[in-house]
C-alpha cells in the first residue's frame, strides 16, 4: 500500500493534539541529520491577515530544497482557522484552505514528509474530509460523545505509562477536582503515580494503585477552587463546618459570589437527580447512582436538553454517575421542596450582598443558618 502523502492530526484539544503532533514529528525526524532540514510553523491565527502569513509560510517551506539533498520534514501546527469561527468562516479563509490543499495534493512525501495538527476543527468541512480520505489521518476527541469519556481515558493511559492504575472511584474524584483543564489531568496524573509508585510499590515493581484517599489528600481543587470547602461542607449539611469554612475563605480575602455560584451549580444537579430518584428513573446504591438506569434516563430526556454535550450543572447527564452518587450520598438527600428552597435562598442572599457588599461573610453565614438548621 503506498504511504499516504502527510500526517493529519485534529481533535477538540489542542494538548493532545499536539502531543500527537510532536510524537509523530519526533518519528519522521530520528533520522534526519541536518537540522535545516527540520522546520515548525505556527498556524495560530486571529485573523484572515495571519492565515494568508501562515499558509505562505507553508508553501515556502514545502518548496525549499534540502541543503544536502536529504529529506526534509515539516510540521505545521497549532492551526486554528479550520474551525467553526468567524476566521475560519470567513471567505478569504476559505481560499486560502483551498490553496493550502492544492498544494499538499502535489506533495511528495520521498522528498518532505509533513505533519499538520489542528485544533479545533469543523468535521463538516470539505477540506476535512478530504484529508480524512487523503492523509494519514488521526481525530482526538469524543466524536460527539460527552468530554468525560475522553478525559477519562487520557487519565488511564497516563497512569498505565507512568505503571500504575486509578481506582474507578478515584479517577471520579480527580475528574470533578480538575475539570476538563487536559493538561492539569495529565500533571496530577503524573505526581499521583509517582506518590503511589514511591509509598506503596517495591523498589523495581511497576507501582501501586492510586486510591480515592490519594486523590482527595493530593489534589487541589482546581475546578471550583478554594470555595470547594465550603460547597462540599453545605452539601453535607454541616453546618459548624461549612461556618468554619466560609471563616477562612473571607480571612484569605475571598469574595462572596464565587462561593453561592458553587453552591448553585451543586444544588442545580441535586433538584434534578432529586426529580429523577422520585420518579424511580434512577437508582442511588451504595456504589452511586445506577448506570443502566441513568443511561437510559439520558437517552430519553437528553435531548431536552437542546444536544448539550459540555459538562454543566445545567444537564444532570453530562455529569459522571459516580460523582452525582457522591454529592447526594454525603448526607441524606433533602426532599424537592428543601433543594428549591435553598435556591432560593441563594437567590436571596445574592440580592442581599447587594444591598450589604461590605458584609458578605455575614450574609452567606446567616444564608447557611437558615439552610442548614
């Protein structure tokens, strides 16, 4: 079978797209000698300005020789304007991407071996599926599934190239502290299997298996950042501590709205799975709440939710099963009628800092008193 003219890498994330990029760039450039026979470009641009600059800078690239007659490679990277967006739409745009793939048509790949990533991109367009038929061709991402699945699998390779594995418990846990931040996943990813690789395996083993307590005394929570104490303490309906906590956010300098923004987003999700627990569409074990049960849910009520696929506490069904389980297993789950009530304390309390905005830790304080006693 003869070799496919170029390598192309796209995705929804432009990490792991170009630790793709430069992995398969690496490859193509182990035996290339001379350094002037290796060459990067940016294909970032803000602009139609910048992708005429960009794509020029391509085309110069592929037609210069070799110093030495070897073979050259070239990696164009980070190209950004085959996205939805307003450059990519726009008709300059579209002609140089029409000029971009007439020139890669006659590429020769005996004499330059190219590799282009690009992140984000737009699947429909006809440029994308002609590398798709064309090039070497790799897409990174969920094609169309929800992002945790991604992360979720990106976090298991991590940990398997660093020899060690994640519990399904703790690779829950470490999802909702990080977020969807790829790059942050992968450096927990690697200083959790370092910890357990150094505590608990023998000296030459492959390492150990990193548990929940590691991921929740290890990993900060980035996701919703230091008001994570004082969210997770309401959602346990502790009130001491959840007082306790609104006390050293204010000390460290803090500011109010972040905190009732957590305390929304927890409480949205809670009245949703609270409406899906009374109907008897899911169930909530000891393991979390029922897959089977909450997949079928999802398919049937999904599309309600306009096709969103982006983690939000506005859709109950982006969320992981295991991290709903644990929001409403800390503490037994407050009837409907309590979870609106909240809400509306939050509401309350907003509109309250309003009128007080120099005694914010005493409005959330007297909002946690009224919830929570």
């Amino acid at each position: 079978m003869a070799a496919k003219p170029f390598v192309f890498i796209c995705g929804t994330d432009d990490f792991l797209v170009n630790r793709m990029g430069k992995e398969r760039y690496g490859v193509l450039t182990a035996d290339v000698a001379d350094e002037f026979s290796r060459e990067v470009l940016d294909g970032l641009a803000n602009n139609f300005s910048d992708v005429e600059t960009a794509v020029n800078r391509f085309r110069e690239a592929l037609q210069t020789i070799s110093l030495f007659g070897g073979k050259r490679v070239v990696w164009f990277k980070d190209v950004n304007f085959l996205a939805d967006s307003v450059t990519g739409r726009a008709e300059g745009t579209l002609r140089q991407v029409e000029e971009l793939q007439a020139m890669l048509t006659k590429v020769n790949p005996e004499e330059v071996a190219v590799v282009i990533t690009a992140a984000p991109v737009d699947r429909r367009r006809t440029f994308i599926k002609w590398c798709e038929t064309t090039a070497d061709y790799t897409f990174i991402g969920d094609d169309g599934q929800a992002g945790a699945s991604m992360l979720e699998q990106v976090a298991l390779d991590e940990a398997a190239g660093q020899g060690a594995t994640i519990a399904p418990d703790a690779l829950a846990l470490l999802l909702a502290k990080i977020g969807s931040n790829t790059r942050l996943l992968v450096e927990e990813v690697h200083k959790l299997s370092t910890f357990v690789g150094g505590s608990s395996a023998k000296p030459g083993s492959e390492g150990g298996i990193i548990e929940e307590r590691d991921v929740e005394e290890l990993t900060p929570n980035f996701a919703e950042g230091d008001f994570f104490e004082a969210a997770d303490a309401f959602g346990r309906g502790d009130l001491p501590r959840t007082l306790a906590a609104l006390r050293r956010h204010f000390f460290a300098g803090g500011d109010a709205r972040p905190v009732i923004i957590a305390l929304q987003n927890r409480n949205r999700l809670l009245i949703q799975l609270r409406v899906l627990l009374d109907s008897g569409e899911v169930r909530l074990g000891a393991r979390g709440v029922d897959k089977t049960g909450f997949d079928r849910a999802a398919a049937e009520y999904a599309p309600c939710f306009a096709g969103s696929v982006e983690k939000s506490s506005f859709n109950v069904f982006t969320q992981n099963p295991w991290y709903l389980g644990k929001l409403a297993g800390t503490a037994k789950l407050p009837s409907l009628r309590r979870l609106i009530d909240n809400q509306q304390e939050f509401i309350a309390a907003f509109e309250e800092l309003i009128r007080r905005p120099a005694e914010q830790e005493e409005v959330l304080r007297e909002m946690a008193v009224r919830c929570l006693t």
